[in-house]
C-alpha cells in the first residue's frame, strides 16, 4: 500500500528557507495527486499546496510566491520548497495522497528568532 512519509522539518529563523520531502513508498509507478496540509497550534488543518499527476500546481494565498511544490521520479517524491519563512509559517507540515486519502505522520517546522 503507498503511503507518505514526511521528512525535513526543523527550526529556522524569519527569512530563512526549508524543503519538505514526501517519499511515496510502495507506488506501483502511478503519478498521485499530491497536497501539503498544514497545522498550526490550536487551529484547524489548512491547505498549503498541491500537485496533480500532471504537474498542476496551486497554493493557498498565504504561500503564494514563497512555497514552491514539485516531484522528482526517480526517486518517487513530492517536496514543498518553503522560502521567506515567517513566524506564521510554524506549523506541522503533512503530505497527504488525495485520492486514496492517506496522510503522513507530519514533520515540524518552526520559525522563530
């Protein structure tokens, strides 16, 4: 069964850049369609970006212009490219595989000085 896991979380100051990684293990050579969700303390999960089997992409407002979501196939994965990273970007990140609705642990991320 394909499932993802998150990787490349961490702790970085205002200004700074991370990139997520999605492994997609046990893909049998399909393309998915892909979103990075997001939570942050005490609100509710929010879509952050997304991307279809062809490379469509598209993000929420609050990201536009600084996450950048793409794939590499070989090996299978989706990252999140997060530039200009602000205090309001702290979050838990989940990779989740939209059309069998299979969510990974999460990976955490942190914007502070």
């Amino acid at each position: 069964q394909v499932q993802p896991v998150e990787s490349g979380g961490g702790l970085v100051q205002p200004g700074g850049s991370l990139t997520l990684s999605c492994a997609i293990s046990g893909n049998d050579g399909r393309i998915l369609a892909v979103d990075w969700y997001r939570q942050a303390p005490g609100k509710q999960r929010e879509l952050v970006a997304v991307i279809t089997p062809s490379n469509k992409t598209n993000y929420a407002d609050s990201v536009k212009g600084r996450f950048t979501v793409f794939r590499t196939d070989v090996p299978d994965t989706v990252f999140l490219e997060m530039n200009n990273l602000k205090p309001e970007d702290t979050a838990d990140y989940f990779c989740h595989f939209i059309h069998s609705n299979q969510w990974g642990r999460g990976t955490q991320d942190a914007v502070s000085s």
